[in-house]
C-alpha cells in the first residue's frame, strides 16, 4: 500500500489473528488485503471508496479480504484493525455484515471509555490496546465471551512466551498431554483459527518486534523459526502488503501522537533524535 502523502501511524501491534494501527494524515492509493479490515474512526470521520464506487464519507466501515479500496483520512484518526478470515469473530461479523463494504452502527464510547483510548495512544501498551480491539471486535460479532479450555489457554501462551522457532505442534501436544490430531481439531474448535496459523502469527509478531527492537531482517526471521528471510518476506506481504525492508524503512523515525485536552482533539508531535519539537500537526 502506498500513500500519495506521508501517513503518521502509532506501532503496529500484532497479536495472533488480529493487528491493529492507528492511522491518520493520508490518502492511499487503490489497494486490498487478505485480511478483513475494520475502521473505527476516533475523532471525526474518514472517506473510503469501495471498488470503482463513489467515495463514502464513514464512521466506521467494515471490508472484506481481498476488495480493493481506497482511503482518506481525511483529517482525521482511525483505529484500523486487520482480522483473520479464519478466526470465530471474523465469520460471525461476516454474517452480520454481508456485502464487500458495511458501515456499522457502532458508538465508540458505549464500547470503551475515552480514558481508554487516549491512555492506548500515549503510551505503547499492546495489552491495553488489545483490551479496545477485542471489545470492538465482541460487540461487531454480537457473540459473548465463552469459557476456553484451560488446555487450550495454556498452548496460547506457551506461544506467546515460547522461542518460535521451536513452537511445532508435537511439541505443543505434549504439554497438555493430547495427541497432535486431537490438539489441531480441539484448537480449531475452541478459538475459530488453525493451530498452524496461530503459530504463523506468533511468527510474524516476533519476527517485527525483533526488526523493531534493531535486528536485522535475516536474524529476525531466523529467529522467528522462518526458514529463510524470503520465507519470512513472503508471508509479511501476504497478511500486509508490506515487505520487511519497507516496514523497516518506513518505521525509521519515531512519530509520538499525543493528546493535549481529550482524546478527540489530537495534537501530532514529531521529535528529532535530540528530543527536540522538530514539527508538530493538529
């Protein structure tokens, strides 16, 4: 995806099956993804055309994996969240929501607090983040929360916490004592995505973290348990349509969003390497 103006963007968090960005100053140029994208504007409202459609003017917009699309800020904030096809809430707001494009009736602050979100936007917390997207993604799929298998929490951590290059799934199955078959079919059924696709994202997010944190884009797929860099740079452009080289290069400098009064009135702050205000865009 490229944009036609420079975008400001927070980190990109990645958890499994979902990632979220927040996302402002930019008008992208017709694009798509695998994944389905979810746009929750958090000051005022953001355009979108669908397709060779007319341009909308949205507060929150809902589109498929794989429509092309084009966005506007518009001089606004989005919360932007990428969503696995396979996961249980992606399939349930798919039934809710038919058609490539959906405009939701979602309240913002009926679902979270303001505290919430202006907290999540000054301070790098990809838990307090994950708390918003997961109760977005809750009231989108109308479905309650249901009781997970403590054996299947438990394989969720271990590869949250894990080496990924050593997460496979025999290894896996013998920490909760089930056969490999009975752990990918009880997996599938308790959280709506494969036991293979969880570790790929598994691998994706620690793979970024370690280029964010200064390694090079070899040593982090290596580490991350790809079998080489290409391997790596072909599932990143799968999921985001961005190469490791590109998210490197386009993360270079540190943009600090922070909020003066409330969280719908944003005030972008961008420092140099000295600490020092070099520009600032309200």
């Amino acid at each position: 995806m490229k944009a036609t103006t420079s975008p400001f963007r927070s980190n990109f968090y990645l958890w499994n099956g979902v990632s979220a960005i927040f996302f402002s100053n930019c008008l992208t140029n017709v694009h798509s993804h695998n994944t389905m994208q979810i746009l929750v504007d958090i000051d005022a409202r953001f355009k979108c055309r669908v397709g060779d459609g007319p341009w909308l003017t949205c507060k929150n917009l809902i589109i498929r994996e794989n429509i092309p699309h084009q966005l506007d800020t518009n001089g606004s904030v989005q919360l932007i969240i990428y969503l696995d096809t396979e996961t249980t809430a992606a399939k349930a707001i798919k039934t809710r929501y038919p058609g490539d494009a959906a405009q939701p009736d979602l309240d913002l602050f009926s679902v979270i607090s303001p505290d919430q979100l202006q907290q999540s936007l000054l301070k790098p917390d990809p838990q307090s983040l994950l708390t918003i997207v997961s109760s977005i993604l809750r009231t989108l799929s109308g479905e309650p929360q249901k009781n997970t298998d403590p054996r299947i929490r438990q394989i969720e951590k271990a590869i949250e916490t894990g080496r990924p290059d050593e997460l496979n799934t025999a290894t896996l199955a013998a920490k909760v004592h089930l056969s490999e078959s009975r752990l990918r079919a009880l997996f599938k059924e308790q959280t709506g995505v494969s036991l293979h696709k969880y570790i790929l994202w598994g691998r994706i997010r620690y793979a970024i973290n370690r280029i964010m944190t200064g390694s090079p884009i070899n040593d982090a797929a290596w580490e991350a348990g790809f079998t080489d860099n290409s391997h790596f740079h072909k599932m990143l452009v799968t999921m985001f349509g961005i190469s490791p080289s590109q998210f490197l290069r386009d993360n270079k400098t540190m943009e600090i969003f922070t909020c003066d009064h409330s969280p719908l009135n944003f005030e972008t702050k961008v420092y140099d390497a000295n600490g020092q205000v070099e520009k600032i865009y309200k």
